[in-house]
C-alpha cells in the first residue's frame, strides 16, 4: 500500500475529520516520530485564516498541557499541520464510556486544564472552543493521563460549553474560556452538562430560567460545588481568572475526604484503642512534601506512642527538656497563635489534653515544620 507522504511526515492513517479539516495519524522519517497531522485545503480562507491563528499559538506556547507542535508542511492543494499524537483518545469518548468520574479524579482532570488555560492566558491567547472534544489524552491509562488543550479558535458554534456572553455575540475572551471549563468540570462530576440547547437561543433560555443544579445522588464535597460554581457564574466579574484558580485553595490542596459531620467528643472518645498505623496518617495529605509528610508521621508516632503507654506525663517531660531546653514546662503554658507556636509566662500549668500533647510533641522540629504541622493536628486528632 503506497502511503502518502509530505516531506518527511508519512500520513498512516485516518483518525479523524470535520469541518476544519481531516486528522491523520502518521509519523516523521527524520526521527520516528508518531504524529498528527491535520489536512486543511488551501483554498478555503476562512479554514485558512484559523490555521495561521492556530500555529502562531503553538509556536508561541510551550506547555506540558498544550498539545506540542512539530511542524508546518504545504502542498499545492493542502496545508499539513503536524501535532502530537495523543492515543487516549478525548475526554468526550472517556465520559461516554464511564459516566461520573469521581471528584478526585475530576479535580486531577482540572488541575490541569486550568494549567493550561493560565499558560494560554499568560501569553495574551484565548482558547475560545474549549469543550471535551478540545482536550486530548495522552495516553489509555487510567490512572493518571496528561491532557492536553487543543482545537483553538476563536470563532466556535454554539455548544452547551460555550460562555452566555459569547452566546449573545460579545467576544469571547480568557473568562469565557473559565466558563467552558465550569461546564466541563460539572459534566465530569455529573455526567452531563449543566445546560442544554440545541440553538444558540435554546441554550440562552436555558441560561435564564434556571440555576446549576448540583445533584443530590452524587458525593461532591461543599467546596467542589462552590469553586464549579464560582466558574459558572453568569457573569464574568463573578468567575475566578486562570491565575485565580492557580491560588485557589481548592486547585491547590484538591477535595478532602469527607466522613459526615464532626461529632463533639470527650478527650478520652479520641485517644486511639485500636492498632491504628501511623503510615494512615501520614497518607492523609498527598499534596504535602515528603519532608512535610515525614515530619508529621514522626510527631504522630510519639503521640500515639505515649497514648498507648498511658504516659501523657513522660511525654510531655521528655520533649519539654530533652528537645526543647528553653521552654520550661513549670512555668510556661504552650499556645497556638498564627504564627506558630508561642510560650506564655502568665499561667503556671499546663493543659493535660490530647491536643497540647500533640503540640509539645512538636517540640522538637524546626519552626517550620511546627508551623506546617499545627494546621494539620486537627485532621489528625479527628482522624483518631
């Protein structure tokens, strides 16, 4: 079978077609290269014009989230744009075939669109069709994918992903793009968008009669729920930009595990009966540093170490003494302030709960490992 070639690409096999042109799966002689490689006709100005867009954007940005460019080639009738091929398919295929996907991985899945997004945003482009047919996957696995942003233009048909400020003809700009991925974020969480239409009319009423719904059969935490919709705000001063989301506490940490509402106990109802592993806890914050991580197990193996001797005394001797000399336990009284932790000279005892073992525990570490820590033990007591 003679395949067709153009320069160095050899086009392989159809993957794909639309109205902007076919994709073709083939590979690069000079370094054995899988590519795609979409074909546009030369003599269609307006696919023409979207070209040229679309190259200046991908010579320009350079990010692991942005679908990487490997060249430009031109016969007499056709342009050939030359991408990276991307075998996992598109994020549309994979919700046909799964549904809801779970928030962790819905949060994964956002991460790293609004990564690329703020690339997109940073370098004054917009992406201006982002829907889940625009973000590709690089690979079939499951576990952890790399998606990448692709199909840019500014010039899209009206979807159920399209911002309503686009839809009523206003430019579309880096805050309808967060809009876009609001919608694809509540479609991964739900299984379907959060507004329908068929017609740029049919999605406008849609917009205007009724309010995102967040469904009561899925488990989202509250803080999903309000970051998706603080992106579906109906206007564009309500909607968080890419940079906002990059801070965003909820992008940042992801959702937290979430066991019902917190029960009032007794000092005594948390000190642990069980054969409780110190390796749980240390697991609870994925996000943290290993150093931050190692740390926290460290302090939690010598309070549960002292929990279960019954020796709340020993411990609270051994580290006031042995690992912090300064602070004197018969005269200062530990608190917890913003900063950290602080020695008081105007109480004379010191608090015999749980908690205030924990904290003295800390003792021991560096300021900034107190620091970290003291916002974690919470979680941890909680987690006992």
């Amino acid at each position: 079978m003679v395949r067709k070639q153009v320069d160095s690409f050899v086009l392989n096999k159809r993957i794909g077609g639309g109205t902007y042109g076919e994709v073709w799966r083939g590979h690069n002689l000079s370094n054995a290269t899988t590519v795609a490689l979409r074909r546009v006709h030369r003599n269609v100005e307006e696919k023409v014009k979207r070209l040229r867009n679309e190259v200046r954007l991908l010579r320009q940005v350079s990010h692991s989230n942005i679908l990487r460019f490997h060249g430009l080639r031109k016969s007499p009738s056709f342009f050939y744009l030359a991408l990276e091929y991307c075998p996992g398919g598109d994020l549309a295929q994979l919700l046909r075939a799964r549904g809801p996907l779970p928030e962790a991985e819905s949060w994964r899945y956002c991460v790293q669109i609004t990564a690329g997004l703020l690339a997109l945003h940073c370098e004054h482009f917009v992406h201006g069709n982002l829907q889940p047919r625009s973000v590709l996957l690089s690979s079939h696995s499951s576990e952890d994918p790399k998606l990448k942003l692709a199909n840019f233009t500014c010039v899209a048909r009206p979807n159920p992903y399209t911002a309503p400020e686009v839809l009523r003809g206003e430019p579309c700009d880096g805050q309808a793009d967060m809009w876009s991925a609001g919608a694809i974020l509540y479609e991964m969480l739900f299984g379907r968008p959060p507004f329908y239409g068929n017609s740029r009319s049919q999605l406008l009423a849609s917009h205007f009669s009724r309010e995102v719904s967040f469904a009561e059969e899925r488990v989202v935490t509250g803080e999903g729920q309000a970051f998706c919709q603080s992106l579906l705000g109906r206007h564009c001063s309500e909607r968080p930009s890419s940079s906002d989301c990059a801070r965003h506490t909820y992008i940042k940490r992801g959702p937290l595990p979430s066991n019902g509402p917190r029960r009032q106990t007794s000092p005594q109802a948390i000190i642990p009966r069980s054969n409780l592993q110190v390796s749980q806890l240390a697991q609870m914050w994925p996000l943290c540093s290993s150093a931050v991580r190692l740390a926290c197990a460290r302090i939690a193996q010598r309070f549960l170490h002292v929990l279960h001797s019954n020796d709340p005394e020993g411990m609270l001797q051994k580290n006031a003494h042995e690992n912090d000399s300064e602070i004197e336990n018969s005269q200062a009284t530990l608190r917890l302030g913003p900063g950290g932790l602080y020695k008081s000279t105007l109480d004379t005892t010191v608090s015999r709960d749980p908690v205030t073992y924990f904290v003295v525990g800390q003792l021991q570490y560096s300021h900034f490992f107190r620091f970290r820590t003291a916002r974690m033990f919470p979680r941890i007591l909680y987690a006992i």
